[in-house]
C-alpha cells in the first residue's frame, strides 16, 4: 500500500462513487462492499438512524452477486479508478463453502484485486456474517476453507462484541489468515418513543462513528499484544488523531469508513495528518507508529 | 458528473413562510453543474463534526447561485436555519437522477408543501429551453401558509391552480382535485401531457396511479432519509421494476429521486 488507509467495506460503495469527492492519491487501496454468490436484497426499509456520535445501520449487505460485481463493478472501478489502486474485496457467505466460493472467483480476477477481507462479523445478517464470528472453532474453519480455495491475501474482519478477543485472533492465525481487521459495527438498537416502535426494519443493527473509536482502540491493542499478524484499524476515524491512536495501540493500517458520509475527504485530511504527525515527533514513517506506544 | 465538494458562501437566507426558509448560496461550480430534480448534500453549520449531511432538493441553480427551500423539520434543519450570511457551507453535489427536461404535451407540475422546489428549478429550465412548452403548476397545502413561491412562478409565468385543506386559498380540497380536472380536459381533447410530482407520498402515489392509469409518462420524485448520497451505502431503497421487469431495491440518491412513474412498486 503506498499509503496506510483504506476505506472501511460499506462505506465506500463499489470503489467508484466519491471520485469527484475525493483525491483517491491519499488511499493505499479500496475495500469495497460486501458480496456473497448471488445477489442480495438486503433489509427493510429504514435502514439507518442518526445517534450522538454515531450512525445505527441494518442494510443488510445488499449487494449484486459475484457475478454481476466481476462483469460490471469491477471493470466500472478499472475505467474509473485504474488498476493501480488495489481493492480489497469485502466477502460474505450463507455457509462455508460459500465463502470458499467467493473467494476462488476473486482469485482469478487479477488486478486491481489485491487482497480479499473475510467478514465474519456483520450484525444485521442472520445467515452468514456474525454466525461465523462468534465462536473461534466455526470461524477458523471459515478462515482455512477461503485459504485453500485461494491465494490472495486474506484479512479477517472481526466482531468487537465478544468477551475476549484473543481466541479469534487464534482462529485466524490458525486458519491461516495474513491479517486481521477491527472492528466491526457494535450491535445496538434505537426506539421510536412516540411511535414506541424500533426504528430501523430489521429491529437492530450496528452502531459506528465517532463513538465506537475508544472500543476499537482497545481491540486493536488487545489484538496486538496477542499476534504478530498485522491490523487493519477501523472504528470512528474522523481526524487524524483517531489513526494515529489506532496505530499506536497496533495497527499497521486503518480504514476510514462513516466519518466520510459526513466529511467525502476524510481520508485526505487523515494523511495530511499523519505526516505531519510523523515530521513533528521525528518518526521517518507511519510504519514506525505501529504498537509505538510508550508505556 | 461525478459530485464533487464546493465551499459555497451564504449570500441571502431568508423567511419564505412560516417554518419554511430560503437559503441562496453562492456556488459556481454546483450552479452549472445541476439540473432539475437533482439534490444537494449539505454539511449543515454548527451541527457536532459527525452528524451526517442533510439532503436537499434545488429550488433553482443558475447564475452562479444555488438556491434552496426547505421547511424546519428536525434537528438539521433547525441548526441550518440560524446560519447567517456571510457563513460557508460545505455543499456535495450534483447528485442524483433528476427530471426529463423535455417534454411531450404539457407539462404538468404537481407539488405538495416544499415538494415544490424542484418543480420550480423544472419550470425555470423548462420556460427557458422551450418558450412553448406552457407548464401548469398544480400545488397544494394544509393552508395557504403552506403554497410557497407563488410569486417566483409568477415572474415566470407559469399557470398556478392552488388546493388547500382549509380551503384559504384556491380549491378547498386535495390537489389532486384541480389536477384532475385538468386531466379530464386535456384527455377529452386528446392532449398529451407529462406528470411531474414531488411532495408527501401521498401525494406522490396519487400522480403515479394517474400516470399509470391514464398511459402517460409519471416522473415522481422521492424524498427519503439520505446518508451518504452518492450510491456507496445502500440506506436510501425504493422497491422498483428494473430494465429486466424484475423488482429490485434501487437506490434512491442515485437510481433516483425522481423515477417514472411505471417503474415505482409502492408497499402495500
């Protein structure tokens, strides 16, 4: 990557939709959204409310399948994008061999295909996604299942409601992942008091913004201190203070994801941050951040 | 076009009723770049740093100028309207798939409340293109408070018919009343026409079941909750009939707002 960020899988589309909103030169690559075999409806309608510090969503991974994402999506992001700019592919299943599936189509792809992140971890999907992540043993099968049935980097994206993150770290390692990624969105839910109904469709759904980032901080160190695998930071990055916190606790890099909603050129406004960060504390590059802190 | 960021300047935010407010911004790039039916993503002032940007439809771009009518809803609109001249706004735009600019027949604007913005930028560009095209604005409220921008039609001479509720201006009743009326005459002179709607989705459900029913061409702006506008994150679904007649969850900031009024499957 020639830059630490990425962008975090749902936040940023199909890679292709902020490139009059934003100098794509700050990104290291592009994680795009969530796909599985066929395609996806996703949930209900509303699918989104506003909280204090956050954004509570339950789309529900919509999305058009591997076949149409390899027919038009991916050659839309080379016409737009270029194959420079490495995407990882954000990828989903109903069972096990589904997730093997995806991932050996992605495998034949090519440029700018880089790297695949395995979502184990997505709240608002009963049949795939979180029933994967929340038990190590299912989900290192998971992991080893896309590992035989490919050859591209695999990062795990994990869930950050569980009692202790180390044993999924295990999962990974175990399963034979090349990095891990935290955190996903926090499982949470808002009520409509004068209706005295839930306001999203799908009843619940998964918290992100600013005030996930003090939880994610906390996972990514809790992850570090526990693997040498590398970390992809994600949870409420809105300046760069919030990066460089997340590489400082671990990680190696760090996806920007619903703070774009509010600000499209977030990302450039992060690097512009970290460097500058780097000049004033006499670090010679943002790899020297990782796990740096001091006591 | 792609939507792109402009640092736009307030040049004039003023009462255009009560509740309802008109915020012009100085906005070169984004005053060229939009058409009618097309919306803009606003970052509204002094709300905290992560609350998601507001969406609105334009009322009129043009001469360097963006302008804007909303009504005070909730807590963005509320913030955006203690914003002052002279303040900038942060401004996402052009965003969307907006109206048909031409037409076959006469066109036939409807709106309920603020929904009437767009159809104002419509009738502008529609007035300008093509001196001949003669649009009707059917336009409705609860009171006469609510029939706002009479007087920008006016000046473009644009034929108004008003329906209000309370009956304190035009036809006492529901919109759709003076626009049926209109329906009956230009079908029994075999008059084409074209339905254009924006406002509650009520409103929006009866023209559609117009256009439907009477065979001519709907276009039917939607209006829902928006986070990020530009397509990337799937919050903004309207249930409609893709090219392949199949249904499927469009997005509405960029599949819409506006869709033909054939394609639109309303929940039951």
């Amino acid at each position: 990557m020639r830059t630490p960020l990425t962008t975090a899988s749902g936040t940023f589309g199909y890679g292709t939709e902020y490139a009059a909103a934003l100098d794509y030169s700050c990104l290291g690559a592009v994680t795009v959204k969530g796909i599985r075999m066929s395609p996806w409806p996703g949930n209900g309608m509303p699918r989104h409310a506003e909280v204090p510090g956050g954004l509570v969503n339950a789309i529900g991974l919509q999305g058009p399948g591997i076949d149409d994402f390899l027919a038009y999506h991916l050659p839309h992001y080379v016409d737009v994008v270029g194959s420079d700019l490495p995407m990882i592919v954000n990828i989903w299943g109903g069972s096990i061999d589904e997730y093997a599936a995806v991932a050996a189509r992605l495998s034949d792809a090519g440029a700018p295909v880089a790297a695949i992140e395995v979502n184990v971890s997505c709240p608002n999907v009963k049949a795939g996604g979180h029933t994967f992540g929340h038990d190590p043993a299912v989900l290192a099968q998971v992991v080893k299942a896309v590992r035989a049935a490919t050859a591209l980097p695999l990062i795990v994206k994990l869930a950050p409601n569980v009692p202790d993150i180390v044993p999924y770290v295990r999962a990974c390692e175990d399963g034979g992942a090349d990095a891990i990624a935290l955190i996903n969105t926090i499982p949470a839910m808002v009520i409509d008091i004068e209706r005295r109904r839930p306001v999203l469709a799908n009843r619940t759904g998964g918290l992100s913004g600013r005030a996930v980032h003090p939880v994610a901080v906390k996972l990514v160190h809790d992850a570090y201190r526990a693997t040498t695998l590398p970390i992809l930071g994600m949870g409420g990055v809105y300046e760069a203070a919030d990066a460089i916190e997340l590489m400082l606790a671990g990680a190696t890099a760090i996806a920007v994801g619903t703070a774009t909603f509010t600000d499209p050129a977030t990302a450039e406004r992060v690097l512009g941050g970290i460097v500058e960060y780097c000049t004033r504390h006499g670090f010679s590059s943002a790899c020297e951040l990782t796990g740096a802190l001091d006591g | 076009m792609g939507a792109f960021l402009e640092n736009t300047r307030i040049v004039r935010h003023a009462d255009a009723g009560p509740g309802y407010r008109t915020l012009v911004l100085e906005a070169p790039r984004l005053s060229a770049a939009l058409s009618p039916g097309q919306f803009v993503h606003v970052r509204v002032p002094g709300l905290e740093a992560s609350a998601l940007r507001r969406p609105f439809s334009v009322f009129f771009a043009g001469e360097g100028r963006v302008e804007l009518l909303y009504k005070v809803v909730g807590r963005g609109t509320a913030a955006l309207a203690t914003a002052a001249e002279g303040d900038t706004v942060d401004v996402l735009g052009p965003l969307g798939h907006g109206f048909p600019e031409t037409c076959r027949g006469t066109p036939l604007l409807v709106g309920g409340g603020y929904g009437v913005a767009p159809l104002h930028f419509l009738a502008a560009r529609m007035v300008q293109s093509s001196p001949a095209a003669h649009p009707i604005l059917f336009l409705g409220g609860r009171t006469r408070d609510d029939l706002l921008a009479l007087d920008r039609f006016a000046a473009l001479g644009v034929e108004v018919r008003l329906a209000t509720n309370d009956g304190s201006a035009g036809s006492k009743g529901f919109v759709t009343d003076p626009l049926d009326d209109a329906l009956i005459e230009h079908r029994s002179k075999g008059m084409p026409f074209e339905l254009f709607t924006c406002g509650p989705d009520g409103l929006l459900k009866a023209v559609a079941q117009r256009a439907v029913g009477t065979g001519m061409p709907g276009w039917i702006s939607m209006d829902r909750h928006m986070v990020c506008g530009v397509g990337a994150c799937f919050a903004c679904i309207q249930r409609v009939k893709g090219p392949d007649g199949r249904p499927f969850n469009a997005r509405c900031c960029v599949n819409g707002p506006v869709f033909a009024a054939n394609d639109i499957i309303w929940d039951s």
